[in-house]
C-alpha cells in the first residue's frame, strides 16, 4: 500500500517590537509565524505547494488577521513572510526523480554509444539483445574467425526490455547450434533492420532466482529455418506434436501405395 497524504511544518517566527495588539492594547506583543505545506509519498516529502502566515498577540493569545494590525506593522509583516523561502528538503521525492531520470539517461546515451562501438569491433562472449515481434532475446558470440561471426542464441523470449538480462543463463542458450553472421550483415541487421537493439560487453550471468518462468516464452526465432527448429528432450508437448506430424505423413504415405 502507497501511502500519500501531506504535512505543514513552521519556517520561522518572529516577535515584532512595533504596534499594539488591537484586542488587548498590549505594546510590543504582535508575533507572526510562517509556515509550508507539502506533499508526501511514503513520508517523503515530494513538493510545497502552500504557504501562510499566522498572527497573534502574545499577551493575550488572540489570532489575529493581517486587516486587524496597525498599518506601520502590515508591511513588515508581509516583507518578513515574503522571505521565508522553501527548505529544499521539501523537493526532495521531486529530485530523487529527476536525479534517476537523468541518471537513466545518461546510462542509455552511453549503452547506444557503447553498442555502435560493440557492432563495428565485435569480441568473443559479447551479448546482443535482438528484438521479435513477440518480445526480446538474447544471443553472444562464442567464435570469431575472419569475417565470420559465430552466434549462440538463448531458447527464450521476455516480453519487457527492462527484464532481458534475465535471460542470460548459461543453461538458457541453445548451445548446440550455431548462427553465423558477417560484419556486414550486423550492421545492416543494426542499423536497417533494427533486429539489433544492444550490445552488451562483459556482462554477468544473471541471478536464476531473478527469472520467473511466467516471465517467458519458448520463441519462434527468425533465425531458424522450418528444418532447424530445435526442441528440447523435456518439452514434452512440442515431441508430441512432432511425432504426430510424422504419424499423419507416414499414413498419408501409405495410402498413396494403396491407391496405387
């Protein structure tokens, strides 16, 4: 549960030497004080949003209103409200905001500037994130030679970019298949076709309690051809519905031997 809600805290107070209390005719007794309203999520204070003053006698504790003080005493009331400035500590929840926003901004320009490096000069084991339909992957190079850039793709699709990390488990690739692309051709996928969205250098094996497996799904990936689809021994339904194919091909097979 978010909790939101507000708070008032005094900024300052001030006893003023000038005047008379005009309820009890005291000399000397008008005091003022300043307060600040602000916003709070969570207790953090977020932003300010009002101000006010109060004023009253401290002889005989009557609140007063601006209107019911003696004119000399007005503009120096209103001149002492006008400088108590908001305590920046107010802005706070507003600033850690904005120091993340920027701070995510500046991490992303340097990933971009990163990737275009990462794509022109590729090294064994960099991580390139690619961009399906149905979400994103993940595929790193395990061999350079020449011009020849070898590729082993993750198994897997994430839907949220912010989550594609997840995916880069050793046991979540499929190792026994290899893609191979030329320098060229990276580039194009990169910069035309946009199916390369970031390259990551030296980038950790993420934590297996951080991946849900609700999170993802087993893709289609473009890469394959119709032959090259592979499955794994465990995924039960997908043997099933190979063997079912080969049953139906089988039988069709035969009544055409029939036939004939």
């Amino acid at each position: 549960m978010i909790i939101v809600g507000n708070r008032e805290v005094q900024l300052q107070s001030k006893n003023f030497e000038e005047g008379f209390c005009t309820n009890c005719g005291q000399k000397g007794s008008i005091c003022s004080a300043v307060f600040s309203k602000y916003a709070h999520v969570m207790w953090v204070p977020f932003f300010p949003y009002s101000k006010r003053k109060v004023i009253w006698c401290n002889n005989c504790g009557k609140e007063l209103s601006i209107n019911e003080i003696s004119s000399v005493l007005q503009p120096k009331i209103n001149e002492f409200y006008r400088k108590q400035r908001t305590p920046l500590w107010q802005w706070l929840g507003l600033l850690l905001i904005c120091a993340s926003l920027a701070t995510g901004i500046a991490a992303k320009i340097k990933e971009n500037k990163d990737t275009k490096v990462y794509i022109e000069f590729p090294e064994v084991n960099d991580v390139y994130c690619i961009k399906y339909d149905e979400g994103y992957s993940l595929m790193y190079i395990a061999e350079i030679q020449d011009d020849s850039i070898f590729f082993i793709t993750s198994d897997y699709t994430i839907l949220r970019y912010s989550s594609v990390k997840k995916l880069h488990q050793p046991e979540l690739y499929e190792s026994d298949s290899y893609y191979s692309f030329s320098k060229d051709e990276l580039n194009e996928l990169f910069y035309e076709d946009k199916f390369i969205k970031t390259i990551w250098r030296n980038l950790p094996y993420s934590n297996k309690k951080d991946l849900k497996l609700r999170d993802v799904d087993i893709k289609e990936n473009s890469l394959y051809t119709s032959e090259e689809v592979p499955f794994d021994e465990g995924d039960e339904e997908y043997e099933d519905e190979y063997e079912e194919e080969e049953n139906n091909d089988n039988t069709e097979d035969d009544d055409l031997q029939v036939s004939d």
